[in-house]
C-alpha cells in the first residue's frame, strides 16, 4: 500500500490560511490503515480546523480515493458541501489528491499528508518500504528481496564495502539488503540466481509519466 | 615505466593517496604532491571521498599528471549517471589519464550534503564493464565511437568484510567484469590478509593491500568501532598505546613500515596503497622505514 504521513499542522495551516472553510476527503484504504485519512482523523482534522475558527462545511471517506470514476459518483451527494467551501484537505496520498483535482477544476485542492513511499504493514502503525515501482521486476533473481528499496544505493551486483556485520553502512537500524539476499538464498540453495554479473538496469522501463492500459485488446 | 608496466613486470609497486581539498586553495596538496614526486608508481585521487564536496578528481588527476605523478583515477557511481560517467571517461582518456579506479561511492548520507539525491544507475562492477566497452572502441551501448580509450582499470575489495563470502562473490564479479587490479581496504592482519590471497592469486589479477597509518590508539579504537571491514589488532593497538603519546605517530609509521617490509620480502601480494589520511607529509617516512627508498 502506499505509506502517508500526516504534515505538521502547522505546516498545513500556512499553506490553507487564506481559506475559511473546508470540505475534508478522507479514503477508506491505505490512509485509512495508516492513520492519516480514516473517520478517526477526519474527526480530530475536524476539530483540529475548528479550534483555529475555520468552517468544515462536510466531510466524506472514500471507498477507494485513487479509483476516480468511482470517486466521483460517491462523491454527488455532497455536491452542496463542496460548493460551500473555500477549498478541499484531500487526506490521502498524493494520488488521491489529483484525483480531486481532476473532478474539481474550479477549487483549490490540499494535501494533507505526506505520500512516503509503497510498503507493507508488518506491525500495527509500523512501515517497512518494500517496492520502488522500477518498472521491470527483478525479485526472481534477488531471492524475492527487492536490492532496489532494500539497499540505499539499489545495488545489483552484491552488498558494497560499506556493508558491515549485517548492517548497513547507512546506520545500524537497516539490514544489509545483499547480506539478506545472500543469506537466503544460500538457504534456498538458489545462490546461482545471483552469480552472473547483472547489466545496467533498463531504466527506459520507468519512464515517467508512466501509463498503462490493462484492457483486453478486441480481437479483430 | 609506467603503474600497469610495473605491475606486470612483477615489480612490488606502491601507491599513495591524493584528497583533492573543499575549495580552490591547493597549495597543501601540490606540497604533499611535490614530497612524493619520483617516489610513488601511481597516486591515487579521491572522488568526493565520504560524499563530502570537493574539487573533481579528474581535474587534480591532470594536474598531479602534469606535475609527473601518474595518477589513478577515482570514479564513483554516486554523482553521475551512465551518460556523465562515460563522457568523463572520455575526457580523462584525451587528458592523458591511464588508470581509474571503479567505485560505487559512499552514500550522501556519510558527507556534507545529505539532501543530495544518489545517482548510482550503475554500480562498481558495471563501471567496470563500461570501462571495458570503451577499451573496446565503443560505448556501452554498443555504439561506435570514434577513438576508444585505452584504461588499465581497477577495483577495491575488503578482504575482512563481515560476512565475507557475498564480498567474495563481488570480487568475482569484478574481475569477470574486466578489473585488473584491486587496491584492498586497510588491512593489519597480515595472517588474515594471506588466507584472502590465496583465495585472490586463483584470477588473473594485481593486489595491492591498503595500509591506513595509524596515527594514535584512539584512531585505531575508532575503526574498530566505525569502520566497516577495519579490524586493528588489540596487540597493534597496545604498541602504540606502550609508545607514549609523543610517539603514537612514530608508532604506526613503524607498523605501517613493517606490514609493507612482510608484504614484499615473502610476496604476499602485489604492492601496497597507503593511505596516510592528513598525514600525507609521512608517507616518505613510511616508504623509507619499509626499505623502498
Ligand atoms: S524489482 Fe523491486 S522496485 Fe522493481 S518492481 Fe520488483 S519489488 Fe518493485
Ligand atoms: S551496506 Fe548493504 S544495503 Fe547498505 S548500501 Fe551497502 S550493499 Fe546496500
């Protein structure tokens, strides 16, 4: 999922001062699990704005805030609430974000949080990165441990000389991603899949603005 | 004679460090350069060593080349991608510079400009293939150039990495991938260093084992603790401790003195790569202690 942080609040209020009221967009998938977009802290957002004075004239968590079609038909029952306010807190990810944009041309539109990074939950609140969206998948060769998030220097050849008793020359807190590698696939009796030199990696692969259509073609 | 005719000669080759300076003022490293002049068979010159700013290595690299030195130079993945990378390599070929050394990079994390977004498109051993294709007449894509260089092209392991087969494995890479010499991390075990050579002296390849000079226990305490693939000897570090603080320094000078003297009287490799670390004025001393001048 994608990971968010909520902004300081301070922050947030510096760049929404101008405005008095708000319409707050919350979505029910990863900013929910996160804690930055769920019916909890839309309330607290809530209160948060009114305590500074500010004015929600409404609020709504949507089923999935990256789906814009979707989102767009939850959203016609507050078409009074949206036009009522002076701009929307979008509190999703950045994805999110531009989906409001995009259905609301004529408002100004905030982002609440920071989109971090695409993770997995391995404890309650706790994130780890685990997928840079490179574009070409290369865990069938890597153990199933991606080197390009997991090592800071996206190393595919083997850990460099900074690795250290496991660690990571960045800081003890991270585990070497090749000591990893390695380790795993020594145990999986797989260290072949890592014995010939990898080329440079394609990234023509990521070039951005990246789009795709997962349409079946007609056949003709 | 030059670095990679010596070294394929069999001759015992030693190596020094160059650290260009963070700003325009270069006397003291033109000083340091003029006290190792005809002494050194190459000088290496750092690339924004610990991620820390300083002036490119390929500019000191020409100017050391000028002065007489030959230098080595160093290249990291860290600041320039595949495009920059080559197109320096070319630049440094038509400036006269023979060797390079092919490095991944410190993080910017380790230096002086931790908001810096790391490059690394390539890695240390595809720098190495790099090298190889323009060696060949073309780039890395396969396109020809007109003019292709001529680099005698190394690489750097760390014989005391922890744990050390996957280093091991990248060693092998790197040699696959065309590196002719290696320039190791500072070792201080030299019973460690020589099971590692064996290991080594099965490819076709140049080692030259890295000397750090130990300055003061303190400074070996601190490698213990920090640096990756250091390990001092407790017996090493006590040896510097017994000699009083006025002769910390004499101390390490001895000991780099005598690792170098075993190295070359029992041939255990193929030269060595000091590394005197703000003391580049001793390397003299170093060298002169260990019968090599
Ligand atoms: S290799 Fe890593 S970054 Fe690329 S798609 Fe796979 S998991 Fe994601
Ligand atoms: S220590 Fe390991 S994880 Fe960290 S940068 Fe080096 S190879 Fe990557």
């Amino acid at each position: 999922m994608i990971i968010t942080k909520k902004r300081d609040f301070k922050e947030l209020m510096g760049n929404i001062k101008n405005y008095k009221s708000f319409f707050l967009l919350g979505c029910s998938e990863c900013a929910t699990l996160c804690g930055t977009g769920g019916d909890p802290e839309i309330k607290s957002m809530k209160e948060a704005l009114e305590a500074e004075g500010k004015n929600v004239t409404g609020s709504f968590v949507a089923k999935t805030g990256c789906q814009v079609l979707g989102t767009k038909v939850e959203l016609k029952p507050f078409k009074d609430a949206i036009s009522e306010s002076d701009c929307i807190l979008v509190m999703s990810c950045g994805a999110g974000t531009q989906t409001t944009v995009e259905l609301f041309e004529d408002k100004p539109v905030y982002p609440t949080n920071d989109s971090m990074f695409l993770g997995n939950m391995t404890r309650m609140q706790i994130f780890d990165e685990r997928c840079s969206l490179c574009g070409k998948c290369i865990l069938d060769k890597t153990g199933g441990i991606c080197p390009i998030t997991a090592c800071p220097k996206g190393l595919l050849n083997g850990p460099c000389g900074g690795t250290n008793d496991g660690k990571c020359e960045i800081g003890p807190e991270i585990e070497c991603a090749w000591v990893r590698i390695y380790n795993r696939l020594k145990r999986i009796d797989k260290l072949e899949d890592i014995k010939n030199t990898a080329e440079p990696k394609d990234w023509s692969a990521h070039k951005k603005p990246m789009s795709l259509s997962a349409r079946e073609k007609k056949s003709s | 004679m030059s670095f990679r005719n010596n070294l394929e000669s069999g001759a015992f080759v030693v190596t020094a460090e160059i650290g260009p300076p963070k700003g325009t003022d270069i006397k003291d490293m033109l000083h340091h350069a003029k006290m190792l002049k005809g002494k050194l068979d190459a000088v290496n010159v750092t690339d924004n060593q610990s991620a820390v700013m300083r002036i490119c290595s390929l500019a000191i690299s020409k100017l050391l080349l000028d002065m007489g030195h030959e230098p080595i130079l160093q290249m990291t993945c860290r600041d320039r991608n595949r495009i920059g990378l080559q197109s320096d390599l070319l630049g440094a070929s038509v400036l006269g510079i023979k060797n390079v050394l092919c490095m991944t990079g410190d993080h910017p994390n380790a230096g002086d400009h931790k908001e810096a977004k790391p490059v690394y498109d390539v890695e240390s051993v595809q720098l190495l293939g790099i090298v190889d294709s323009l060696n060949k007449g073309t780039d890395m894509m396969g396109n020809e150039m007109k003019g292709g260089t001529d680099f005698f092209q190394g690489a750097v392991v760390t014989p005391e990495s922890n744990p050390i087969e996957p280093q091991l494995m990248k060693f092998e890479k790197k040699v696959s991938a065309g590196a002719l010499f290696f320039q190791t991390q500072a070792i201080y075990d030299i019973k460690k260093f020589t099971d590692f050579m064996k290991f080594a002296k099965s490819f076709p390849v140049k080692i030259l084992a890295g000397i750090v000079l130990l300055k003061s226990a303190g400074m070996a305490n601190y490698m213990n603790k920090f640096v990756p693939g250091i390990n001092v000897p407790q017996d090493l570090i006590d040896e510097i401790k017994n000699a009083g603080k006025e002769n910390a320094l004499d101390a390490g000078i001895n000991i780099a003195a005598r690792h170098i003297r075993q190295l070359r009287d029992d041939k255990i490799c193929d030269g060595v790569h000091i590394m005197a670390i703000g003391a580049e004025d001793k390397v003299p001393l170093v060298m002169e202690r260990a019968g090599l001048l």
